[in-house]
C-alpha cells in the first residue's frame, strides 16, 4: 500500500519516516462517526466526546444529527463537534479523518437474525465506504453496523474494487463479545467483570462467536453444563436485550461502549503507544473463512500484530469447524453484493 498516493492532501505526514513518526506522536486524531444520531451513535458519540486522543468529532446522519451535536458541544471537554447531514454531506464528514466508526443501519426486531439485515445495511454501509474511499482512504474503518459477518467483507471487496483497500485498516467490531462473556463470566464467578481475559474468536452472530472458555484468566470455575449455559449466553445475548427491549430497540448502550473501548484502542495504536490486545473481524488466513476475529494489537498503520488463533480444546476445535462454515456463507454473500453493486 502507498500510504503517499491516498489522502496524501490530508495527511503528507503519514509517510514512513522519522519526521512523520514524531508528528504522529504528537497530534491527536479526527474521528467521524456515521449514524450518530442513532441508538448506538448518540452514546458513542457521548463516550468519545471524553476521549482525550480525539482532536475533532464529526458526527453525521441523515436526520437530528444537529440537535446531537449542540447536545454534545455543551460538555466540558475541549473537543470540537461538528454536524452532518444527508447524503450531500457525508464527503466532509469522512474528509481527512483518521478513524471513522459506521454504525449507521437498521436495528434488529425481535425475530430477525442479523442475516435478515444484510441487504438494507449492505446499502447503508457501502454509502459511507464509498465517501470514505474517495476523501480519507487511510483511515481506520470500524464497522458496527450488523450484520458484520457478511457486511465487512463486502467493504473489503468494494476498496480492492477501488484500489484503496488495507487489511490493516478495516475491522468489524466484535468488542461487544467479548464484554459480555467478561461480563457473565465475572458475574457467573462473583469477581470483577474487568479482571476476566477471555479471547472470543470468529464472526458476529451465533454459533460464529466462540468464547474460548479454555483459554479464560482466570480459569473458568463451573461444571459442562454450566460452560455450555454461559457459551450459548455470550452467542445469543443480543436476543436477550432485544427480547428484554419488547421490540423498541436491541443493544445500543453495551455496543456503544464496546466500540468505544475498541476505538480507544485503534487511537492508542496510531499515537505510537503500545495497545490493549482486542478481538476483531479482519481480513484472515487462521482458517478457511478469509475473514475471523481474533485477538489483535495496534500501531500506526491499523493492526500491528494478530496473535492467531489461541490453544483450543476438542469441543472448541469441533465449534471452530461449524463457525467457519457459516462464515464462509456470509463472506461469500458480502463479496458478491459488493461486485454485483460495482
């Protein structure tokens, strides 16, 4: 990749060198965030707005997204917010960004698995990956619009279609698994949720998320039938919320602040500073899904090092073979919606 060719008005200092380096380590980063207006927009937007990596804070929707912005702009924190609105604005909102979060989309309803989702959010989603490969084609893209599976690998293959693609710089935001299973497990084991290591590998949706219980710090305390009950919690805990929601909403505040821990992390990596290790949905070759999460640090140009797939036991190599197969559908899906739109 020639980090000189793509957004070089923006960003000249990007370049390999020593010079660009020390820059790099000096200046905070202008993050955009698409569908801020959302349920999972506004709150990130609220957790970001306290982030002292962040320079500026663009926001964009297709509505409200004013009121939003003048809601945020009275916190006392010395970080601008900027408004954007519809489609004739979202060229200047990705426009020289260094990270921009898409979390624009429909919701799911009670019912619905987030497959059902892919073609209204497939639409959405390549809107925004087209405004970003045109004006800021270095940044990090994180993508939490749903469903991820099946949507990130579409992004991928409308950049390669575009010549701006970087496996290093476009993730799905799996976060959200991981703080559950930190959650549960903590609550399961009456210890504090934030001292519990566990990497969840895979997709995003179901029997694709794999906690990998034999790899948890501390070790897991609890019999089969209860690390199958707490498995089946962490891969279905979207429904919970949904169910519990009665049909007005599905995880928004959980997934604003998963994504918000997942930015910090990227922000960290581009500021030179050494990186919680995260899970995310990347480009892969661990198995024969050419996407899967796994468990990642970051540096300044996106992913630094992907520490692979972590020691499994007989019944996580046996869900490891059945999360593949239903990844490589979903990859399959996305890469032909992006050609077919191409």
């Amino acid at each position: 990749m020639v980090y000189g060719k793509i957004g070089s008005h923006c960003h000249k200092w990007r370049l390999s060198n020593s010079i660009g380096q020390l820059k790099l380590q000096q200046r905070n980063f202008r993050v955009a965030v698409i569908g801020a207006s959302g349920g999972i927009g506004q709150p990130l937007s609220l957790l970001l707005k306290n982030n002292k990596l962040v320079t500026e804070l663009a926001l964009h929707d297709v509505m409200n997204v004013e009121g939003v912005a003048a809601d945020l702009s009275h916190i006392s924190t010395s970080i601008p917010v900027k408004a954007f609105n519809g489609a004739a604005e979202l060229d200047n909102a990705v426009k020289c960004s260094d990270l921009v979060i898409i979390t624009a989309g429909v919701a799911r309803r009670p019912g619905m698995d987030r497959e059902q989702l892919f073609e209204v959010n497939a639409n959405v989603v390549l809107g925004s990956v087209k405004a970003i490969a045109k004006n800021s084609a270095h940044a990090l893209i994180a993508i939490v619009t749903n469903p991820i599976n099946a949507i990130v690998p579409m992004a991928a293959q409308y950049l390669k279609r575009k010549d701006v693609f970087d496996a290093n710089r476009l993730f799905g935001v799996t976060t959200l698994d991981c703080v559950r299973a930190e959650a549960f497990i903590g609550n399961y084991m009456n210890i504090d949720p934030r001292k519990v290591e566990i990497p969840v590998i895979g997709g995003h949706a179901g029997n694709t998320i794999l906690p990998i219980m034999s790899q948890c710090k501390p070790a897991f305390q609890g019999d089969d039938q209860c690390k199958a009950a707490l498995i089946n919690r962490i891969q279905m805990g979207g429904d919970e919320v949904v169910k519990a929601k009665q049909g007005k909403g599905s995880a928004t505040l959980s997934m604003a602040f998963a994504t918000a821990r997942f930015a910090n992390a990227l922000l960290q990596g581009l500021k030179g500073k050494e990186t919680p290790i995260e899970c995310a949905y990347v480009q892969s070759v661990l198995t024969d899904a050419c996407f899967f999460a796994s468990p990642l640090s970051f540096g300044p140009r996106g992913i630094k090092k992907n520490y692979g797939l972590p020691q499994l036991d007989d019944d996580e190599k046996k869900a490891l073979k059945v999360a593949v197969e239903g990844l490589k559908k979903s990859i399959k899906t996305g890469i032909a919606f992006a050609d077919n739109y191409c």
